[in-house]
C-alpha cells in the first residue's frame, strides 16, 4: 500500500471526446468513483484505487489506466 | 413541498414517469426529479417495445413515439440460419425514444406531479432509519426534499439502489456493454421483423440486433458481456458492418446518422427492491429480460403496480418496509419466472458452442415458430432427442419452458 492508502499507482482516466456517458463503468467501479452528469463523467482520485475494472466494459475505449 | 402525502420519484424514464401516473391516480403528491434536462437524450436503447404479454396491454405506448408495427423477430445462428418467431398481426412496435420518455413525463406533469430537471440527487435523508427525503444538488446548491416515500426509478445506474444498500457494484458480466447506429439507406429483407445475430466470435455472450424503423432506416447495434470480448462492443460491431453477410445484404448501402452507447443490467433483478420508505424500479431493480434485454415494458408495468402500493402507503401512514413490500410481491408474481428462467436459459446459453446452436435452428428452421401445432411442436423435439446431443437437447428443454418452441 502507497501512504494515500491505494493499493495501486494509477488511476482512471476519461476521454471525453469519446465517452458517450453510458455509465456502464460507473456501474462495475467497486469504489462508487465515477460521478456521471448529465454531459460528463468524473473520476474521483481520492476514491480511484486503480483496479480497472471500468477499462473491461467501455464500449468505446474511452477509459484507461493511468499513472497518477 | 412539505404535505404528508408526497413521494419522490427520482428519474423520469420510463420507469418514473408510470411510476407517477400511478401514484396521482391514487391521490398522492409526486415530483419526479431527474439530473438532466432533457430525458430520454442521448437515446441509448433499440426502441423495441412489445404490445402483448403480462400486464404490457396494461400501459399506454404514446401513439406519437410509434415508427412502425413489428410481428416479432429473425435470429440468425453463427452459421446463419434463420429462425422466425412471428406473427400474422404485429405484436410490437420499434418507438421513437426522444419522443417516448419526453411524452410520458409529459403526461405525467400533466396528471398533477411536479417536474425538477437538472437535479441530481446525490443522497438520502432518514429519521430514525426510515427513509424520509432526498438531497438534490440543483444549480450549483445542495437542497432537502422531504417525502413519505423515496422511489429510485434512477436507471442502471441508480445512486438510490447504492444509498438504501439494495444493491452495489455490479459485477462486469452482470451488464451488456452496448453500441448501436442508427442508420439510413437500408435494404431490409423483413422491415416489419427485428432480426437477431449469435455467435461467439461475433458478439461474446451477447447479440446483434437489426430494428427496422420504416423508410429504410435501422437500428443497427450490439451488445456484449460485460468482460467477455477482446474487442470493444463499437469494434465487434464495425466488424459485423463490414464482414458479415447479414450486412452485406442489407447494409450495404447503409449510412451511419447516430452513434449510441448503453449499459444493460443482465443478471436479473435485485433480491429485494423496499427498505423503509424507499423502494426500486426500472433498471435500478434489474427490471430487464437478461436475455433480450428488453427493459421499457417492465419498468412501465412495475412502476404501475410501485406508483399504486406506495400511494396507499402513504395514505394509510404506513410506510415501513413490510407495507412496501406488497410492491415486491405482486411485481414478481407477474415477472418472477419469467426472469429467473431466463436467466438460466441464458447462462446454458453462455456454454453452449455455436455448433449446437447451428444444430438447433437447423431443427427448428421452417415456418414461424410462434404458435407451432401441438404435433409439430412434438416433431421438433422429437429430432432434437434424435440427435442424442446433451446439451442441444437441454437447451430445447429450456426453450420450451419458456414456451419458444
Ligand atoms: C443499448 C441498449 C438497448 C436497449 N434496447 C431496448 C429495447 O429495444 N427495448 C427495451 O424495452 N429496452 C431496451 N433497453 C433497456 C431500456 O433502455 C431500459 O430498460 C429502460 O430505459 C429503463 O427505464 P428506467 O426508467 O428504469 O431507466 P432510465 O431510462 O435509464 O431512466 C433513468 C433516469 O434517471 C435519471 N437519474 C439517474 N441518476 C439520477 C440521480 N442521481 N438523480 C436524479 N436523476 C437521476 C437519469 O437521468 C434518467 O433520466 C436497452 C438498453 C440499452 C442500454
Ligand atoms: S480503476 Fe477501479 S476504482 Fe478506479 S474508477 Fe475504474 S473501476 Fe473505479
Ligand atoms: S463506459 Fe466508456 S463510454 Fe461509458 S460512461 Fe464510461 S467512459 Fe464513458
């Protein structure tokens, strides 16, 4: 474990050209960190644990791991 | 608002927005309370709503959202053969969704329930427990709302299923991860039949749909389980478009108008759906066929029978869960078996090779499969027992459980 207590070094990234605000991410993220709007998704870092859970169910490739 | 009949609903799909009607039916006060502005945009749906089955006849399909009658559907097996189940008069139609979700909250403000758009809720307020109200954020401000009952007609994925604990995360195969086109300039074989594809190559653990919306347009879309492809759902479908020759024939000429994404709750509704003062419907319960993934017609049924027991409720000053849950009771008397065989013909689906599937629509290819004689009926199984292949056979059993065949 990191000193912020996250089991990973990265966190999910969207790409808001792309994401069509599915949510089908939002609904698999163990940690309730995608907030959706109605035009836009946010990641919450403080909540990311960077699983990547989200990556497997995009339909569009709009979401991906990154290093935080 | 502050009277001691009021109910919240949040989300004004369609599962809201009968959910509402139901309600001011019996006399309660309702606001439906919806995160966009616009409901029902971007469409994320195939537009496919059936006119027959339990309790379905029950709810109004608003006359201005229909495109064109359909009489049921065409499933291709991987190796392309053809099974029919249809009828002589239509059974169904392909809607207009814009023009669905915005009619039904329509009428639902028209029976007397307040609309607040652009309202997100983002928690639950309880008293001793028992739910009794939401917190909004709303123009840049966080605001109470006060309610008897709490109804969480939030969709997929509902922040309502979440804060009562009804449900959490969802695991990547309980959803279908979807993409569709809308498309114009197609040369539909069937336009008055919605036609399906399978394969395992084609669409891991999921389908391929093709609705026809008149004028040569189309539904084109797919989707898959949730962790179960390589590819993205958009990619498996461009592959379709350019590869199968389902396509070739029919879209060839095609032109792509719209692009959509959707998330499906496949895994059949939430063990329970009412704690004290709240209560699920719509995909926010799993209200959704887990193997067409129809979901309109359930969250309009169920939102009835929800709109009805919790108006009572209300009026009767009782709204702990063991009231509520009359909801419950009486939407899975309806819809119960229907889900939980599906969701086991669908998971004999997920193991069942594409061979077999080929073997079974090669049995059962011919004349519509709907409303088979008897004796026919007998035939096809009895060549699928001849077969003495396990697994096709089970499947047939299970299919005709569900009286497909
Ligand atoms: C690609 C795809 C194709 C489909 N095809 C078909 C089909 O052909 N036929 C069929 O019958 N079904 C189909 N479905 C399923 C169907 O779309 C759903 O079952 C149906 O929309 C469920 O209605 P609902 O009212 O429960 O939820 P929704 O229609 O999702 O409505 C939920 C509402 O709640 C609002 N909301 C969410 N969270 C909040 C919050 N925190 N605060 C305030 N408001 C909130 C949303 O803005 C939304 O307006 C399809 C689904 C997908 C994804
Ligand atoms: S990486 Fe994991 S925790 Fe982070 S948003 Fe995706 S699913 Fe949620
Ligand atoms: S799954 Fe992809 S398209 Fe859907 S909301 Fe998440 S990032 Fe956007």
């Amino acid at each position: 474990m990191s000193p912020s207590g996250k089991t990973s070094n990265k966190l999910a990234k969207v790409n808001g050209e792309i994401c069509g605000i599915c949510q089908a991410c939002a609904t698999v993220c163990p940690k309730n960190a995608i907030d959706v709007f109605e035009h836009y998704i946010v990641i919450l870092p403080d909540k990311c644990n960077g699983c990547g859970t989200c990556t497997k169910v995009c339909p569009v490739e709009a979401i991906e791991l990154v290093e935080r | 608002m502050s009277s001691d009949n009021h109910i919240i609903i949040v989300g004004g799909g369609p599962a809201g927005s009968a959910t509402a009607l139901a309600a001011r039916r019996e006399g309660a006060e309702v606001t439906i309370v919806d995160r966009k502005t616009h409901v029902g945009i971007p469409v994320q749906c195939g537009e496919a709503i059936g006119k027959t089955g339990p309790g379905i006849a029950e709810i109004e399909i608003p006359e201005e959202s229909i495109r064109v009658p359909i009489r049921g559907f065409r499933v291709y097996s991987p190796a392309l053969i053809s099974v029919d189940f249809a009828e002589k008069e239509p059974s169904g139609y392909i809607i207009d969704r814009r023009v669905f979700d915005k009619e039904l909250l329509a009428r639902a403000a028209e029976s007397g329930s307040d609309v607040l758009l652009g309202a997100k809720v983002i928690d639950l307020t309880r008293t001793k427990g028992l739910v009794d109200g939401v917190v909004v954020r709303h123009n840049g401000a966080r605001k109470k709302i006060k309610a008897k009952v709490v109804i969480g007609a939030d969709g997929v994925n509902s922040e309502i299923a979440r804060l009562t604990g009804l449900r959490r995360s969802f695991k990547p195969a309980d959803i279908d991860s979807c993409f569709g086109y809308e498309m114009v300039n197609c040369d539909l074989e069937f336009p008055d039949l919605m036609e399906f594809l399978l394969g395992s190559n084609l669409c891991p653990r999921g389908y391929i749909w093709i609705f026809p919306k008149g004028e040569g347009r189309a539904n084109v879309g797919i989707g898959i389980g949730g962790g179960f492809g390589v590819y993205t759902a958009q990619q498996y479908l461009d592959n379709f478009l350019k590869n199968n020759e389902i396509a070739k024939r029919q879209l060839a000429r095609a032109k792509i108008v719209e692009c959509r994404v959707g998330a499906l709750p496949v895994c059949g509704p939430n063990e329970q759906n009412v704690v004290d003062g709240a209560l699920l419907v719509g995909d926010a319960a799993g209200h959704v066929h887990p193997i067409t993934g129809g979901g309109m017609g359930y969250a309009m049924v169920c939102g009835s029978i929800a709109g009805q027991v919790a108006a009572q409720c209300v009026a009767k000053g009782d709204v702990s869960a063991a009231r509520l849950q009359e909801y419950e009771t009486r939407w899975r008397k309806r819809y119960g078996d229907e889900f939980a065989q599906s969701l086991k013909l669908r998971d004999l689906l997920i193991e069942t090779e594409d061979e077999t599937l080929d073997k079974l629509a090669k049995i059962v290819t011919g004349d519509s499969v709907v409303k088979l004689a008897a004796a026919r009926k007998i035939k096809i199984f009895a060549k699928a027992v001849a077969t003495r292949d396990r697994k096709l056979i089970t499947l047939m059993r299970e299919l005709r459980k569900l009286k497909m065949v």
